[in-house]
C-alpha cells in the first residue's frame, strides 16, 4: 500500500506550507507558498546569512528615507527566500504583498509590479511566481488589474463564500480558502469540538469548490491553513492543498486507505450569485467569522512584517555604524 501522501498527490496537487528549504527539498511539493511569518523563520537559518548580507548592501546604495529602504530590503529579502525555493519545485512560489496595503487597491499592484521585477532580476519570470493579495474587496480588485496584465494572483486570507465569488468574478488564478482558521473560530464560540466530517473549515471549502465546479469558474481551490491530516483527508480531491511539513511527514507515515472526497464530476448544481461591492460588503458583514478572521489575519501578517523591517533597519544601522 503507498502512503496517504502518494495517494493524495495522485488526485490533488500538493503544496508545501514552508520556507524550510530542507523540507521542501526532502517533501517535493509542486509550489511552494510564503507568508511574513514564513519568510522570517527562513531568514533565522543560516542558508540566509549571505541572502542578508546582500540585501543590507544593496539597501545602502538606495536614496529615500530609512523607512522606504528598510521596506524595499525586505522585499528583497521575500524575494530572495522565494527565489531559493524556486530552484527546489517544478511550479509556482507565491509572495506576498505587504498586509498593510490590504486597503489600497493601487499600492498593492505597484507593490506586485515590483515583486515580478525583483525575481525577473534574478531570471525568474512570472509564470513560475503567484502573487499574494489578502481576500479584501482592495486585494480582489488589485488582482482583477494584475490578473488583465498576465501577472497570475493567490488570494489568500479566505473565509467565506462571498470572498470566494469575488475572486472569481475578478478571475483570480487561485485562492486560498484557509481550514483551520475556520474551525478555531467556532471552537472558540462554541466550546464543542468537531469531527473532520463535521469541521466548519473543511465544509467551507467543499461549498466552494462545488460553487466552481458547478458553474465552471477556472479559478484554483487551494485548501490552506490545516490543523489535522483529518482535515487534509477529508478535502482529498480539492485542486490543491497547502500543507506545513509535519501533516505532510505525518501523511507519508501513513499507509491507511485515502478515499477521494472531491471531484469536479460531483459537483452539485447551484446557481451563479452575482456580488458588487456592497453586496459583498454586506455579506461579509453578516458573517462575523469571515469579517474578525480576516481582520486578525492581516493583524497577525501585518505584525510579522514589522518584524522583518524591524530587523532590516537594525542590520542597516549596524552597516552604516
């Protein structure tokens, strides 16, 4: 019998949730995906002291305040990071785009022209690179713009079925529908605990992806964001999963039947929901979940990013003493 995890590979694409170059050269995965909090662990490894280095030099010879430098250091520091892992998978890298531009429609393009330009320095083209957009009605519309220019877009940070449609109406390349995130919500409000079967999360995802196949929206259904293989297991068929190193060492261990749980030819007919602005806003709203998990998300990305700069500025000062 082969592991859960070849069995899982044969019906969804895997991605590795980490910047861990070890584990991705040891799991092959077909893309990778990155956040801030990703990128940081990454660069506390050794394999990034040169990447570091480099970046602080380059960031010297930049004019502009210290806090554009410190900025454009850690963007070129993500690159960096992704541009490591490119080398280890055959397909895409996402990279994200500053959280606190989650509400600026304009400066989330600028800031994902600028990404393309940083891999494209490295002779990296943007068909091997997704760019990150948190789920806002700001990030789908960035993403409408970048999608028109042939830059392909990963919305990420999603919670709900308004968010989802969204995205396909803005022809997304793919979204992250985020699992875990779901269920740790309505654990929290409920106090109950919840079989794979029974995961807010995990019922979440599959209203999706049967809204796409239904109607035969392109847009990929990434599941993200897992807390158990249960939850893997129980989205087995989606068109891809993210998975963190552990569920997948965890799933390679396992040599148990995997029964295929989505397919495209299941899908159950619903129709099309049309979603403008204040629809989508209304429904979000309606749906407390989706609004405080999304808002905590950027929170918690946005934090990260501090972080980075945080370091970026100090390892500047030390440059410059």
């Amino acid at each position: 019998m082969t592991s859960k995890l070849d069995q899982l590979r044969e019906m969804t694409t895997v991605v590795a949730d980490t910047g861990d170059i070890e584990a991705v050269a040891r799991l092959k995965p077909v893309d990778c995906t990155t956040n801030p909090s990703i990128v940081l662990k990454a660069l506390g490894t050794p394999m990034f002291a040169d990447a570091i280095k480099e970046a602080v030099s380059w960031g010297k010879k930049q004019g502009g305040n210290s806090d554009a430098v410190a900025s454009a250091v850690a963007d070129r520091l993500a690159v960096s990071v992704g541009a490591a892992l490119s080398k280890l998978v055959p397909g895409r890298v996402s990279t994200e785009v500053d959280a606190d531009l989650s509400f600026d429609t304009k400066a989330s393009v600028e800031k994902a022209h600028g990404i393309i330009a940083g891999y494209k320095e490295r002779g990296i083209e943007k068909d091997r690179i997704l760019i990150k957009l948190a789920s806002t009605w700001e990030g789908i519309r960035a993403a409408e713009i970048l999608q028109k220019e042939g830059i392909d877009c990963n919305l990420t940070l999603l919670f709900s079925q308004a968010q989802a449609i969204a995205c396909a109406d803005a022809k997304a390349f793919l979204i992250s529908p985020f699992v875990g995130r779901i269920l740790d919500w309505y654990k929290k409000s409920t106090g109950k605990e919840f079989t794979p079967e029974e995961d807010p999360g995990v019922i979440s995802v599959r209203e999706i992806y049967n809204y796409y196949k239904a109607n035969d929206i392109k847009t990929i259904v990434m599941g993200a964001s897992f807390r158990s293989a249960g939850e893997i297991e129980a989205l087995a068929g989606c068109d891809r999963l993210t998975i963190a190193p552990n569920l997948l060492d965890e799933l390679s261990n396992d040599q148990g039947k995997l029964e295929r749980k989505l397919s495209p030819e299941g899908a159950k007919p619903i129709s099309k929901i049309a979603v403008d602005e204040k629809t989508f806003r209304w429904m979000m709203n309606e749906d407390a979940m989706a609004t405080e998990k999304l808002a905590e998300g950027i929170r918690a990305f946005a934090k990260d990013l501090g972080t980075l700069r945080a370091m970026v500025t100090k390892e500047l000062q030390l440059a410059a003493a």
